[in-house]
C-alpha cells in the first residue's frame, strides 16, 4: 500500500444489515411508484370509458345522450392510453434496475399490452361471427375485467401486495357478476364497481408509497 492509497474500512455487521436494508428499500420504491399509476390510468379509463358506453347505448336508462361514434373511439383511446401507459411505466421504471427484478418488471408492463390485443382480437372475431350487442358487451366487459384481475394477481404473487390481491377479487367478481346484469347494465355496474375500485387501490397505494 503506498501513501496514497486510502485503508479500507471494515463495515460492522450493523453497517452491513443497515446497507442491505437501504438497497432493498430503494429497490421497494422502484417498483413501488409505478403502482399508483397503474391504477388511476385503469381506473379512470374504466369509470369514464364504461359509463360512455352506457350513456350511448340506443334506447337506454341513461338521462344523458351520447353519439356512438363519439363514445366508441374515446373509450378505444382511454383504453389503449391506458395499456400503453402501462407498458411504458414498466420499462421505463425498470430501466436502472438489473437481473431477475428488472425482467420481471418490463414483462409485467407490457403483459398489459398483450392480453389487452388479444381480448380485442377475439371480441372483433365475435363480431365478425354475428354475435348480438348484449353479447358483444357482456364478452368485452367482462374480458377486460378478467384481464386486469389475472394481472392484478399475478402482480401480488410477484411483490406479495395484499392491496393488489384484493383489488383482483374485487375485479373477478366483477367480471363474473356483471354479465348477469344485460345490456346496458353490465356497463354502468362494470363503471361502478371496477372503475371506482382501482381508483381507492390508486389512493391506497400512493399512502403505502410514502410509507416506505
């Protein structure tokens, strides 16, 4: 060692442990802030995408009158805003981190992307088929339901959230209830019940956020 070479200092167990501890917490809130953001962007596009939908549906309970071709594209967007939003907060809060975490985080990103293409591009061959309005919107309401209840159960097996459990029974459910409700029903209760949920998941997840 020459007398510019600095001696190296021996961390205490404590040191160590207290090191450990910061690194895992930093990692905790990598994951941890794009969490509330896949809530709110779902929530919303849910809440006001369905209840468009409801409002437009011909001869329907609504007390306010919206175009088909108005309701149909604006919920497309929020939809595919949503998906995209998603895949992007994925990567891109992923990027700095390495290994197994980083892989599993951009997967789970854009997982939203691709189960979301694949209920559109079965719905479209159930169109395609001849299938009834009420058929049509009973299968895509409770498709996409499905599609965020399986992503929202594989992302509490992922980071063992109990939040995100909960969110996914809630979301199963809705799927699973919804359907019973006819047309338009299925869309107003789709709104209520799985729009407004993930928006409270929103705001659930943003307190355990700063809470780390």
């Amino acid at each position: 060692m020459t007398s510019h070479d600095e001696p190296e200092v021996e961390l205490t167990l404590e040191q160590r442990l207290a090191l450990i501890e910061g690194e895992t917490r930093g990692v905790k809130r990598a994951f941890g802030v794009q969490v509330p953001i896949y809530y709110f962007v779902w929530g919303g596009a849910w809440l006001l995408g369905y209840l468009l939908l409801w409002a437009a549906w011909e001869g329907g309970p609504s007390p306010v009158t919206v175009p088909l071709v108005v309701a149909v594209p604006v919920f497309a967007v929020l939809i595919l805003g949503a998906a995209v939003t998603s895949a992007i907060v994925g990567v891109r809060t992923n990027r700095g981190i390495k290994g197994t975490s980083d892989f599993v985080g951009t997967v789970y990103g854009i997982s939203w992307s691709i189960l979301g293409g694949a209920v559109a591009a079965v719905g479209y061959a159930i169109i395609a088929a001849g299938a009834s309005a009420a058929a049509i919107s009973i299968y895509f309401t409770s498709a996409y339901a499905l599609v965020v209840a399986a992503m929202y159960l594989a992302g509490a097996m992922l980071w063992h959230d109990i939040d995100l459990l909960v969110i996914a029974v809630v979301m199963a459910a809705t799927a699973s209830v919804t359907g019973f409700f006819g047309a338009p029903g299925n869309l107003l209760g789709t709104a209520l019940i799985a729009g407004c949920t993930l928006l409270v998941g929103g705001v659930i997840a943003v307190i355990r956020y700063r809470r780390m």
